[in-house]
C-alpha cells in the first residue's frame, strides 16, 4: 500500500493523516504538494486531509478542488486508484467533482469540535471491510461546513446504489435527530464513488488512533486500507 | 471592461445564514422583512472590451469557479 498525502496551503492535518497512515501501513506516506502534476508512480492511496485550504475562501474546497494535482487525482480515481478525504478533504472532492452534492454551512450556524457517534452502513469496501455492517464507532468531528446537500435525485441515487458510507448516530445507534450535529440530509457523514474507490467524510478517524486520544475506533479504516 | 458576477443560492437550498440575518433585521424592528438569502458579489475588471468576448470568459470563470452550480446560481452583468 502506496499512500501519499496531499498538502494544499491551509491544510492543517495532515500530520495525523500520515501517523495513521504509517501507523497501518508501516512506512511513511510521501507528502505531495497541491501544485505537482502528477502523483508519485505506483501511488495506490491518495488522502486529502482536513484544514482549511485556501482559507475556506470562496466557498470551502473551492480552490483546492481545481488545484493542479485534482487533474492527477481524477486520473488516479478513474483508473480505479484509492482516493479518501476527511473533512476538507470531503470538501475538496465534491467541489473538484469526483463526489456528488456539497458541504454547506451546519444547520445552526456553529463551528462543531465534538466526540461523534457514526454508524458503518457496509463492511464491503476496502475502506470499511475492518468493521462490521452497522457497527457503531466514535470518532471526532470539527467542522463549520458539513451539512451535506445534494438534490433529491442524488440523494435518491445514492441511498438505492448504497453509497452512504457512514451516518450520525447516537451512543446506542439511533440515527438522526439530536444525533445529526450538522443537518446533514439523511445523516449522511460520509459517501463513496459510484464504484466505491473514492470516500469522502466530515469525521476525522485519523485522530482516533491511540488509546491515548480517547479511543481507537478510527483504526478500522486504516486497517481495512492495509487488508487492500 | 467591469462586470459584476453576483451568486445567489437557489430555491430550496437552506440558508442557515441568510436566515440568522432575517431573525436579527426582525429584531431590531425592521418590519416588513418576509425573507432574506444571503448571496455574493464579484465585481470584476476585464482587459477585454469586446461584449461578446467578455460574456463568453465570464461564464467560463462562474461555471469552473465561482458558484457551485449544484446549489448556486449565476447573474453576470458588464457595467
């Protein structure tokens, strides 16, 4: 497993996405910078971390969405290749197009830095195979922007194709409600591609890695990468 | 050449923004307020002086950057 982490200006965690990264997959992954053409040859894994690029100008991930390296990075998406961002990460990929809907403001207006309770809605994908279906982890939020809106078709789309990949839940599992921090439609925190290759997702499992942070329950994902 | 691009949200799509705006126009006792969304400005300088030219790049500059058309519209207007 060949991972890199792309850095654009603004991004603030990539640190924690190469600890987790190097923690599953025993080796360093290469830090890339936003305005490289190519990715390094044989990447398997690109990981967009969260921050703010840009400054959240414009419109969260606007910029970095048409940033030089997104062109390698729908390449690699539409060669089949892994492509994961968390938080502005997710932001990034719906603006840069390789994921439907967008990241609007939470519903009431605050920036949210919270423990949050997901459930994985399928352990089939190579990012979740470390989970079981409808497991309940906690993992860490922090976002001013992730309401996630798409329009009904799309919605529609990707409910009936399976493509949520995680929803707000509570400590027992009940989904939505006081459970949804953000307004996100349909509890969404997190999508794949259509073939399932790319996954986007406001919560932050990079940062739950270490007993020492509260909880491991981020683990899972790096490990499925590694299984891959 | 100047032109200015304004950006607003389209029907439907939730403005938490807009709304926290109305529920403070309301209560500072500006009556008559129904709704507000909130929107944005660009007002851009062209090197071009051609008319036609300039639609052409403005719309070009919207639809890659400046609104995200899944939940924005776009009005261009050269003044």
């Amino acid at each position: 497993m060949k991972a890199v982490v792309v850095l654009f200006p603004g991004s603030n965690r990539e640190g924690d996405a190469v600890r987790a990264l190097e923690m599953a997959t025993g080796k360093k992954p290469q830090i890339v910078w936003h305005a490289e053409t190519e990715l390094p040859a044989g990447t398997d894994l690109v990981l967009l971390p969260g921050g703010f690029s840009y400054g959240d100008y414009l419109r969260c991930g606007a910029i970095a969405g048409r940033a030089a390296i997104m062109d390698a990075v729908r390449a690699h998406a539409a060669r089949g290749g892994l492509v994961l961002g968390i938080c502005n990460g997710f932001q990034i990929l719906c603006e840069g197009g390789l994921l439907p809907g967008v990241l609007m403001r939470n519903k009431d207006l605050r920036f949210i830095c919270k423990m949050q309770h997901l459930r994985v809605e399928r352990a089939d994908t190579v990012f979740t195979r470390a989970y079981s279906k409808n497991q309940i982890i906690k993992v860490a939020i922090a976002h001013g922007e992730g309401n996630y809106e798409a329009d009904e078709e799309t919605i529609k789309r990707l409910e009936g194709d399976g493509r949520v990949a995680f929803r707000y839940c509570d400590a027992q599992g009940v989904v939505g409600g006081f459970a949804n921090p953000n307004g996100s439609t349909n509890d969404i925190a997190g999508i794949y591609s259509d073939k399932r290759n790319v996954l986007g997702m406001m919560p932050h499992p990079e940062n739950l890695i270490d007993p020492l942070v509260g909880g491991i329950d981020g683990a899972g994902l790096f490990k499925s990468l590694v299984a891959a | 050449m100047k032109a200015r691009v304004t950006v607003t949200l389209k029907t439907g799509v939730l403005d938490p923004q807009g709304k926290a705006i109305e529920g403070a126009l309301k209560s500072f006792g500006i009556a008559g307020v129904d709704s507000v969304r909130q929107g944005k400005v660009f007002d851009i300088e062209l090197s071009t002086q051609d008319r036609a030219q300039a639609e052409v790049l403005l719309k070009a500059a919207c639809e890659k950057l400046l609104a995200n058309t899944v939940v924005e519209n776009y009005r261009v207007e050269i003044v």
